[in-house]
C-alpha cells in the first residue's frame, strides 16, 4: 500500500504527528519536495521532536527513510539533524536514504533568499533558508546535486561557473561581497564525503520495494496553498507541494499510489505573509496562536490563525485526490462559545464557492460563515469519536457534509495516545 500525506491548508496541519502514528505500518518514510523550510512535529513520551529534512518516522525502529530527489538538502542541517538524533539514541545508519538527485542549498541561496525578501515591495515572509533560489538554479538547469558533491571534478566545473556568474549579481545588484571558491569548494566537498554512505538511487530503491509488496508513506511538506501552481501565488514555496508532487519528486509512477491522506487543522493557520480571508481579527487572534500554540515549528515565528475554511480544503480535496481526512487540534477550540466555518467568499456582489485564484479577490474578499456552538469542557482525554461532547460531533460531521469526504482520523492533543480513529 502506498500512501500520500499531504497538508491541505498552508502547513503546519500536523503531518508530523499522522507521519509517526501510521509509520508503524509502514516499511518506508519518503518526503518528496521542499526542504529544511519544513518543520514536522512529533511527540513520544512527553519528548518533542521537530524533523525539518529526515522523514517523521525514523522513530521507528527498523523503518527506511527516504530524502527524494525532489527535495532540496542543505547538507549543513541534515548533518545537524543527524547528529541531534544519534546523540537522542536514533539509531539512523543503514536507515537513511538520499537520492543523489537531490539538489543541494548553498551558501548563496541561502543569503539570496534573504537579500531578494529585503528588495521587495511586497515581501513573502520566506523561511530564509534557500528554498527558492535553489529549486530556481535547478530549474535554471545550473543547480548542484547531492551526486556532484561525490565527483570533485564535476563539482569544481559546476560551482566556478555559479560563482562566475552570482558573484557578479551578488557585487552588483545587492553590493554583497560574494563568496569564495575555494571556501565552499572544500567545505561542500566535505559534507559530500560525511553523507556518502547514506546517499544512493533512492527512485530504485522505492521501485523495488513496490515490487516487493512494502508498505510507503510519501511525506508532504508544505501544504496544498503553499504550491507552487495552486497556492496562493506569489506567496507560496517553491515546490509541489500537491500529491502530483510525489512521482516527479520520488521517481514513483503515480498510477502506483493507492490513497491520499488530506491533513487539516480543526481551523487555519498560516505563517508569513499572503492573503487569508478567514483571519481572525487581531485580539482573538493572539489569544487563538496562545491557545494553540501557533508557533512556527522552523522559524519560531507567530502563525496568523483563522476559522476553518471549507472553501480552501475543498479545492484541496480535488487537486490532491484526498480520500480521508485526519483534522488536528481540534482540543484548540475547547471553550469557544460560538465556532465559524467559511462556506463561500464575497466580493463586489458576488459569491465565490470555488476557490478564486485572483490575488485581487483573494485579498479583498469577505468570508461567508455558517456558525456552530461550541463546546465547553475538554475533549483532551477522548480515545473515541463517542467520548466526544455532541456539539464537538456535530462539527465534524458538518466539515464531512462540507467537504464531502470522510473524516477518519482525530487528533485531540500533541501525543500519540491523543488521537481517535474513525471506523
Ligand atoms: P506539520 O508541519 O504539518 O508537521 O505541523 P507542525 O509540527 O509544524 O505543527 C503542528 C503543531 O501542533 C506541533 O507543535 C504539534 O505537536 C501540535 N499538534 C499536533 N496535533 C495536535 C493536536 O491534536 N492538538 C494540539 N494541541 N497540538 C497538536
Ligand atoms: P511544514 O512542512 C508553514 C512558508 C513560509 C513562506 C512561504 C515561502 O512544516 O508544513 P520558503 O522558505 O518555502 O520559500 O517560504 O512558505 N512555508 C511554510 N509555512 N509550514 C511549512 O512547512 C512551510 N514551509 C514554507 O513561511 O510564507
Ligand atoms: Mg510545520
């Protein structure tokens, strides 16, 4: 069985915690775009872990975690990543796997992206991280790959002739100093050697496993409006972040992937700039991030919170082929009098029920809203969907009338335990 995971709103919908949870069935844990802009939270026994290139489910024991070649590596925080893991007990040899076609982030993606943010009108709120300008060298077909970092003599052709032409751009255009040859020349070549053992043909190591009847989890990072086609574009990342990303990112057919698991949060959130029509307003907003605890997983910076919007997780319904749904912190709303789902979208008259991609709709827009009583007490503790208070049952099954798709996996809490599943 192959399945997709993949965040149906901005991100940040709790992937992580469904990765780990059906992990255990899994044999194989693969992300297949975006790269340490992502920030996967899982928590086991009390103790927090935030994955931001490794697969959420190196945690099991025994299971292989693939980095597709459709993700972006900066070698640096994987090494990171993998040291903080090995020094928590990790055990990751043998279990890590890289496609050496990856794409590798340098030192000057990483400062580009920031450059590039602080000479536009208007900003996108990037993680500053180099996803951007690193997938635009690859389509600019003058990117570096994790196997190029294992052939000094191909890496030296390839990183003069960047330099050649960055470094001019970078004096020029952003009066940077620019960046030394040899410097990173030595210091990738290095990581090259340091990552070596774990790097390999993971688009035949996948192929096999499928022949072999294994059980893979395509990881999502990012979500369906953060696409780089379907987003809401200019402010979105860089990659597909959709389902359809999975067979151009792991070199899996796609007539080879049995289900899509949409991941949604009870409500929205979303973190750097873009429109959001069902944004709080701003006191309840504060309140709503304190509650939730909405804080970006990678930049620690304030997520902007909203109602849930059945209009978006619609549109991502149809573009990923979502089968289920898992809807997460659905405890974040315990205590709320009265609850709002967005149905449909206004502007000059009219009302939008698809998704309208216009930016100028998009921001000006006003939410329809069909209101709900909330319940009062805490449903932390709820194992199943009947533990549930009435009013927090009536919610959810409003959101699968909504969206037309079952609801069969509920989290109430951070933990593993804290998750109910549906029948
Ligand atoms: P991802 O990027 O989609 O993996 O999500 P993040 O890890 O960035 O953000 C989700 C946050 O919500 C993390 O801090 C999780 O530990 C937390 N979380 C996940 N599910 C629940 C839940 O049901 N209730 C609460 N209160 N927190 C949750
Ligand atoms: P996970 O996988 C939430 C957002 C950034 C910014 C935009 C572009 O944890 O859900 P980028 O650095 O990718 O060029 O930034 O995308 N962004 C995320 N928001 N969750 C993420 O990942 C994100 N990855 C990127 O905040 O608005
Ligand atoms: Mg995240």
């Amino acid at each position: 069985m192959n399945t997709v995971i993949v965040g149906t709103q901005w991100g940040d919908e709790g992937k992580g915690k469904v990765i780990d949870i059906l992990s255990k069935e899994s044999d194989y844990i693969v992300r297949y775009q975006g790269g340490n802009n992502a920030g996967h939270t899982v928590v086991v026994d009390g103790c927090e872990y935030i994955f931001h290139l490794i697969p959420s489910g190196i945690l099991h024991k025994g299971k292989i975690c693939c980095i597709g070649n459709g993700v972006v590596v900066d070698p640096v925080v994987l090494l990171q990543e993998i040291k903080t893991l090995t020094q928590r007990g990790i055990d990751i040899n043998r279990r890590l796997k890289i496609s050496h076609l990856a794409h590798v982030i340098l030192p000057y993606h990483k400062i580009l992206d920031q450059l590039r943010e602080t000479k536009r009108t208007e900003k996108l709120g990037t993680t500053g991280r180099g996803i951007g300008p690193c997938y635009a060298d690859k389509i600019n077909r003058c990117g570096i790959r994790m196997i190029d970092l294992l052939n000094p003599k191909i890496f030296r052709i390839k990183l003069k002739d960047n330099l050649k032409e960055k470094n001019e751009i970078f004096n020029k255009v952003y009066r940077h100093p620019g960046f030394s040859f040899n410097k990173i020349y030595r210091e990738y070549l290095e990581y090259g050697r340091r990552l070596k053992k774990y790097i390999s043909s993971t688009h035949h190591l996948l192929n096999r496993a499928i022949r072999q009847k294994k059980n893979i989890l395509f990881e999502g990072a990012q979500g369906t409006f953060l696409d780089i086609d379907f987003g809401t574009y200019p402010f979105v990342t860089s990659s597909s972040a959709i389902a359809g990303g999975v067979a151009v990112g792991t070199g899996v057919a796609p007539i080879k992937l049995d289900k899509i698991i949409g991941v949604a949060k009870a409500y929205t959130t979303r973190v750097g700039e873009g429109p959001f029509i069902s944004e709080f307003p701003p006191r309840f907003n504060k309140f709503m991030r304190d509650k939730g605890n909405e804080f970006g997983a990678t930049t620690g910076r304030p997520r902007r919170c909203g109602w849930f919007d059945a209009v978006m997780v619609k549109e991502a319904i149809l573009l990923n082929g979502v089968s289920e749904l898992a809807i997460m912190k659905l405890d974040v709303l315990d205590g709320l009098k009265r609850l709002k789902i967005c149905t449909a979208y206004k502007y000059k008259g009219k009302v939008f029920r698809e998704f309208p991609y216009d930016l100028g709709v998009l921001r000006n827009a006003l939410p329809v809203y069909k209101e709900m009583p909330g319940w009062v007490t805490s449903i932390k503790g709820a194992k199943e969907f009947k533990d549930l208070p009435l009013r927090a049952r009536n919610y959810l099954r409003r959101l699968e009338e909504l969206l037309k798709v079952r609801i069969k996996m509920v989290s109430v809490g951070s933990s593993r335990e804290e998750t109910i599943f549906l029948d």
